[in-house]
C-alpha cells in the first residue's frame, strides 16, 4: 500500500467521452478512482467468515462466549460455521481475483495462532501463510489486521482489555506474526476499531465481552491504544519494507439547531467517537471534552503511555458507515435525534456520504500530521435476495458510488487518500445481528455455502478491468 495516488497525473480513459462507461457505478471521467495506483479491494474479518472455530488448535474466543450466551445476538446464530472460509479459502481468492479487486484486508484470528502459554500454533499460522502467499501469487494487495475483535477468551478471563497486561501480550502477538508472516504483508494494521471493542464491549455490553460500565470502557481503551503502540515498533523492527497503522471508525456528528447548545451536543458526539481514538494517536492526549462528557471517567494513565500511543504512523485506516443526529441532553451530553425521511440501510443507518467527505477534510485541518488514509471499510447491509441467479441490490451500488464520489471530493479538497476497501467481500456473521445483515458484494447462502457474484460486484469488477484496460 505504498503507491502514492497524489503524485500521478489524471489520465481519463477516451471512452468516458462517447458515454461507453455510463452505468450506475462508474465514477464520472475526472473522479481520482481512475488513478491506477488508487487501490479497490474488498474486506473481510477473521470471526465473521471463517467458521472451523474448534479446528487445528484454535482456541476459543469472546466471540464464541458471547455469541453462545441467549439473547446476545440476534436469532443465536454463532461464528461456528460462517462462510466456511477457513475450508473454502482457495475458492473465495479465486473468486476475489476474478472481480480484479486489487487489495484484500483480513484480519488474523489470535485464538487460532497462539496458545494459552504464548506458544505458536502452526497449523493455524499455516492457514495464515497459505492464504497470504496465494494472495501474492495472485499480485493482489494485502492488508492485515491483527485484533478485529476475537480476543482468546484466555485473555479476558485474566481481565482481557481492562487488564493492562493484555497490551504486552498483545505486542507478544504482533511481534510472533510479523516474525512469521514477513514478506507477504503489505500494510500492518494493528486494531479494528477500537471506538467498538472498548464503548461496545465494555461500556455498553452490545459486543464481547459484554461488560457495561463507562470507566471500563475509557480504560480498554487506554489498553488497546498502549497495545497498539506497543506492537508498531515491533512490526518495524520484524518487517520494515510494509506500512504500519491502525484502524478507525469514525462517526459525523451533526445537531438540528444551530443552538449553541445542539452544537455543542453534535461536538461532543464526535468527541466520543472520533477524537477519543484520534487525539492520543496523532496528538499524544485525550481529550479533555471527553471527560465533561463523561465525568469521573479518566483511565489510569502511566508514564510514558502516550508517547507509545502516538508512536508515528504510515497509515490511517478509516471505516466509515452513517452520520448521527443529536441535541443536547439538557445536562452535559447529547441524546440521538434521527432524522425522518432519510434514505437508510437494513441496519437503519442513515446513507450520509457527505459526513466521510467533511469528516476527512476535518481531520486534514484538526490533524497537521494526519498519515496518509485508506478506507478501510465501508459498505451496507441490505436483505438481498438470489432470483434466477443474480442479485441486484440496487442501493448498494449507488451507496458506493456516491460514497467514493465523497472520497473523491476530500482527495481534491488536498486530504492524501490512497484506497477504498469495501466491506465486505462476501455477507457474513454481522456480530450482534448475525447473519440477517448483508454485507457482502457477494451473496452467501449459508444452508449451502454457495457464493453469489451481486451486480454490485460486476459492477466494480466492471470498472475495475476498463480502468486497467486505460492506457
Ligand atoms: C464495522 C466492523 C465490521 C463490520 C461492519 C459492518 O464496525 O469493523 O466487522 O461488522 O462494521
């Protein structure tokens, strides 16, 4: 993920000019996607599509803990089978070269490679190294992700996030695979999300481990941020030619009323999920409205710990979803206010792809050392259905293509964006909602594993070749 797509020039393929490319996903001919080095891929994460939970040694996660628990996730469906992926792997790369996407991001399933003792398990790095090589062979782009969310259930016995001890093992973690995995890793990510594992997973108890408190949260936070900046300078040291960074989602936040109250309201929104995670990474601080949001909530701090954090990066991973409606609570927070006749996804989530545009050029100003970024995920989930064998999930692709038209907006408004990965490649395990949520560009019918190529797939795959095809 080292291209560069500032430094090259604008080259438009002649065929945009008679209308040959007019169809409802194709970006207009002076979009930066025509950028050949502007990477498209497509994401997927470990829980969500491997399946083969109990197999060559893995061990479990909070996922499978928490899944099995009733009423935690929708329908009680599980991670136990998934798209199979961990069985069907060949299949399902075969299947993302043959769209042309040109980079995949995967997330390594820490239960499946490390025992309870820190000890390497090799079939499960086996799994990882055949997977990644293929991925070379095939010259597509890799980027991996060491935690999206299955912690070893080992770990959160002994505390997991709130235990600070987690980061160390962590770095363990990182510094076994990317002594393992060199060479076939082009960008090191080390965290998905940390807004999810510590808000969800500890302050409000949607996601694993399933703990609700709010001073849990600020301080798995803390821990997953210290582990992060634990694990960059080992995957510099064990692998220096690959990028390193870390994974953020980020939310817009926006308020009725210009009250200064309502703006007030919106602000702190974006405090909470953004500037919480990107302040001590790019700032070396928390910031401090995050406490007037949330009194009495400051994580135990050691010294030295934010300069771990704000260790440097090569790389910013956004996933971007839906923008938020709020006002003021009346007291010192922000209560949602959704807006009404709004375009939403299956997941109610608002279609809002101006909040990645202004949330982009936001950062560019707030951050002056902001690293280059690269969409990590983004994507929506609709309730598609096969007929006579296709699928045509007309939202989605005219979500993509207006949110990449976003994307181009803030690359020409100066912010360095160098990719867009989709999420996901295929419907999967959609955490709390299970496998009703549909992701994927492809289409998974889970009683018989068969893969389905949407028209929102073809569509890009589409693009994809005409853009390659450009001279
Ligand atoms: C993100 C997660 C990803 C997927 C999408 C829809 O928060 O990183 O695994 O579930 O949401």
């Amino acid at each position: 993920m080292a291209n560069d797509a500032s430094a090259v020039s604008d080259a438009r393929p002649s065929a945009v000019s008679n209308g040959a490319l007019a169809d409802p996903f194709s970006p207009p001919a002076d979009s930066s996607l025509w950028r050949k080095n502007f990477l498209l891929g497509a994401a997927t994460a470990s829980y969500q599509i491997e399946g083969a939970v109990n197999e060559d040694g893995r061990l479990p996660s909070i996922w499978d803990t928490f899944s099995a628990k009733p009423g935690k996730v929708l329908a009680g469906d599980t991670g136990a089978v998934a798209c199979d992926h961990y069985h069907r792997w060949e299949a399902d790369i075969e299947l993302l070269a043959s769209l042309g996407l040109e980079g995949y991001r995967l997330s390594i399933a820490w239960p499946r490679v490390m025992d309870a003792a820190g000890l390497p398990n090799r079939k499960g790095l086996d799994f990882y190294k055949r997977l990644l090589n293929r991925l070379k062979e095939k010259g597509i782009t890799t980027s991996v992700t060491l935690y999206h969310w299955d912690l070893p259930q080992h770990l959160e016995d002994r505390g997991g996030w709130l235990n600070r001890d987690t980061a160390y093992r962590f770095a363990d973690y990182a510094d076994l695979m990317s002594r393992e995995l060199a060479g076939t890793v082009d960008a090191w990510a080390t965290l998905n999300e940390p807004w999810c594992s510590a808000y969800l997973g500890y302050g409000n108890g949607h996601h694993a481990p399933g703990l609700a408190d709010g001073r849990f949260a600020t301080q798995a936070m803390h821990h997953l941020l210290l582990a992060h900046g634990l694990a960059i300078p080992v995957l510099r040291a064990n692998d220096p030619a690959s990028q390193k960074g870390i994974v953020a989602n980020i939310g817009r936040g926006t308020a009725n009323s210009d009250s200064a109250a309502d703006q007030r309201a919106a602000h702190l929104f974006e405090v909470q999920h953004n500037a919480w995670i990107l302040d001590p990474l790019l700032k070396g601080a928390y910031p401090q409205d995050l406490f007037e949001l949330w009194p009495g909530t400051e994580p135990l701090v050691l010294d030295g710990d934010m300069q771990t954090i704000s260790a440097p990066l090569d790389f910013l991973g956004i996933n971007y979803y839906f923008r938020t409606n709020v006002a003021s609570d009346g007291a010192h927070g922000f209560r949602d206010v959704p807006l009404e006749g709004v375009e939403r996804t299956q997941m109610g989530w608002e279609v809002h792809p101006d909040g990645l545009r202004d949330l982009l050029i936001g950062f560019n100003r707030t951050y002056r050392n902001l690293p280059p970024i690269y969409i990590t995920e983004n994507g929506m989930a609709s309730d598609d259905k096969v007929i006579d064998g296709h699928v045509d999930d007309t939202q989605r692709i005219s979500f993509l293509k207006r949110h990449l038209a976003a994307v181009d907006q803030a690359i020409k408004a100066g912010v360095d964006i160098r990719g867009y990965f989709l999420w996901s490649l295929m419907d999967n395990f959609e955490w709390a909602f299970g496998y009703e949520r549909r992701f994927g560009v492809v289409h998974v019918d889970y009683s018989t594993q068969k893969r389905t190529v949407k028209r929102s797939a073809e569509l890009v795959a589409k693009f994809l070749k005409e853009r390659k095809a450009q001279a």
